[in-house]
C-alpha cells in the first residue's frame, strides 16, 4: 500500500473549501488541519482507517487525496456556480433599471410630440 504525506498547512490550504469553518479558525495550522480531518469524518468525506494525523503531517491511503480532489472539485463547482448565477442576476437587473430608464424617456418624449 502506498501512503501519501501532505503537510498541514498544504492540506489547509488545499481543502478549505471542504470545511471552511475549521480552516478559517484562528488556531495552529496542526489543529485546524485536525478538526477539518474530524468534520471530514463526521460527514462522511473520510473513513477513520483511511487517514492518520502526525505532528507535521497527515498521512492518507491510496486513493484518499484523488477522492479529496474530485470533492474539492465538485464543491468549487458548485461555488463559482453560485457566483455566476448572482453575477447574472445582478447585470439582469441593471439591465432592467437601464431599459425602464429609457422607457419613461420615450413616453415624455411621446407626451411632448403630441
């Protein structure tokens, strides 16, 4: 079997997005890299076998960093989702606000015409 070492600052880093609240804390970098392990396990993204905590580094078995990625990458997903929907929103409703805008000009200007 094949064990792979990831720092905890790389790992911090690196997964936040998996457990935002537990790597924003204001603690050492070993101890939120810790309790993002523990959020990790308690919703079910690690198996307690499958990972273990040093003093420097986490150790994870084979499979388990390719499986963080593809979690990474799917919650990446969703966020930038998220942000071009508000994105969209945003610019629909300038969009909006410019073409009433311009509305109510022309229907003075009708008013003036006649």
């Amino acid at each position: 079997k094949s064990i792979k070492k990831v720092h905890y600052l790389d790992f911090r880093q690196r997964y936040a997005v998996l457990a935002a609240k537990e790597a924003i804390e204001p603690v050492s970098v070993e101890l939120a890299g810790k309790r993002m392990c523990e959020r990790m396990e308690r919703e079910g993204i690690l198996n307690s076998d499958s990972f273990q905590c040093g003093k420097t580094k986490i150790f994870f078995k084979t499979g388990v960093l390719a499986s963080l990625e593809q979690r990474r990458d799917e919650a990446l997903a969703k966020i930038i989702g998220e942000f071009q929907r508000v994105c969209r929103y945003y610019l629909a409703q300038e969009e909006l606000q410019r073409r009433r805008a311009q509305k109510l000009d022309f229907s003075q200007f009708k008013k003036i015409i006649n």
